[in-house]
C-alpha cells in the first residue's frame, strides 16, 4: 500500500535516546505516511537521558535517517527544538541538511488559518522556575516507562492491543489532570494574545484537538501527544482540516477512500481567562 499523503505532518516527543522511546513505531509510521511539509514539534532527541546514559541503537539512527530522506525526496521540514533538546535553540535560524530550526513557527493551513507552532514547555512552571525538579521528574517517568515493556509483552502473548500503564497512571493522578487542564488554557491563551487562530505544540505527551473561547473567539487548541505513550500525530489534510492520527490504530480503522473529520466537529470548551 502506498504512503498515505497529507499536506503536513506534525510530530512531537520522539525522544530518540530514551530507552522508553517507541522508534520502531515511528519508524512504521514514516513508512505509512508521508507529507508536503513536516514540523517536529520538539523533544525529537531526548539530550537529558543520553547525558545519563548512552543509548542509541540502530532504530533511533535510523528514524533520523528516515526524516532526512523525506527532506532529500523534496518536503519541507521545520523543526522547533523542545527542553529535552534544548541545545537545538542556539541554531534558530539556521537550516542543517534542509531542516529549519526555529524557536517558534507560525503555520498557515490550506484554508487560512494561521496557527503558532511551539513545543510548550515555556508554559511549564516547574520548568521555567526549577529545571533540576523537572529533571529528577523526568528521570522518575523513565523508570515508570520501564514497567510499560512487561504489560506490553503480556497483551501481545494476549492479542490486545499497545496501552501505556504510564499514561494510564498520569490520567488518574489528580494533580496530573489539573496541570494538563491548565496547561491546556495557558497555551490556549498564548495563542489568543498572539493573535492567531489556534496553537500547536507538544511536552504534556497528551494528544488534543479541541477548541477554547478566549474573549468570545474560539482559538484552536492541537497538541500532537508523542511517540512513547500515544503514538500519535497531528495531521493536516489537502482542505486544511486537521486531525489526531493514532498509529497503528488510524491505518487499521479504516481504508485510504474514506472521509476525514469536518474541522466542525472540534469541540468547544469553556471560556479561557486570564
């Protein structure tokens, strides 16, 4: 079957170097899809584990490698560097092998809408005011990631599906839910201020397409999830509509000749204040 094609593709939170990393995943997915335009929407190589411990194997090269030929084949490629990739920013600006990097990116979509681009952690307050505190947290998510590889092994022995016991256990923690919930409106807001029509961005690993009402107009909220728990994409077809891919479940669900979601259907949340 041959690439399902998009006008762009947007990936968040590859995490290339993390152990916890799904690079055989992303790899099929690249493989299944590709694009006019891809924008890596951060955290794509995760700085903060290598510098803990090296691991990169063959996989996370070669999804690196992937991406360049895509560039190679002729697609643009926007990359706007997360915190676990920080380093990326001192080469805002700068393009590497085809690929610009830029601190911020404002999108435009096939049928107008102007969204801004940015990974999010600027929105995170234990990593604007405590980067050491976000780090020991990162390190704590990395050892539960580790207990996601048994549940895995025992629902395919099983037959069922992926499911991350991580993002399971995020979801249900109370103050799990209200960080993202805020998080959530803060960028909902950022965008809003910035007077553009919505905000795409990553580093809560939750994927979302919804809209918010911030002074009566409605501002787009997309988050792209990531590629250790969700498996996921934010994909924007030909007529500028948006959609959350979930890799393997959207090249399962459902063949190339059916419809897409109407951009209507995003639902609508609650008035956004500052």
């Amino acid at each position: 079957m041959p690439p399902r094609r998009y006008r762009t593709l947007f990936l968040s939170d590859l995490h290339l170097g993390m152990r916890g990393a799904r690079a055989e995943a992303v790899l099929e997915f690249l493989r299944h899809h590709d694009a006019d335009r891809w924008v890596l929407v951060g955290d794509v190589v995760d700085g903060w584990a290598l510098s803990r411990s090296w691991h990169w194997p063959q996989e996370h090269n070669d999804v690196i490698q992937k991406l360049l030929r895509k560039v190679r084949a002729g697609a643009e490629m926007v990359y706007v560097p997360g915190n676990h990739d920080g380093a990326a920013r001192q080469f805002v600006g700068m393009t590497f092998g085809g690929i610009l990097v830029q601190r911020e990116w404002v999108h435009e979509t096939a049928d107008g809408r102007r969204l801004l681009v940015l990974h999010g952690d600027e929105f995170d307050g234990v990593v604007r005011l405590a980067p050491w505190l976000s780090k020991l947290g990162a390190h704590a998510y990395e050892w539960t990631l580790k207990l996601n590889r048994p549940v895995a092994a025992v629902r395919r022995k099983l037959g069922y599906p992926y499911w991350s016991l991580s993002a399971y256990l995020k979801e249900r923690t109370k103050r799990a839910v209200q960080y993202m919930a805020e998080f959530e409106g803060a960028v909902a807001r950022r965008g809003a201020e910035a007077g553009v029509d919505g905000v795409v961005c990553g580093h809560i690993h939750k994927p979302e397409l919804r809209a918010f009402l911030h002074d009566g107009r409605e501002v787009l909220y997309a988050n792209c999830g990531d590629w250790v728990e969700s498996c996921t994409a934010l994909a924007e077809h030909e007529d500028g509509t948006l959609e959350i891919l979930r890799w393997p479940a959207d090249l399962l669900a459902r063949g190339d000749g059916q419809t897409h979601p109407a951009a209507t259907e995003v639902p609508v949340l609650a008035e956004v204040t500052a």
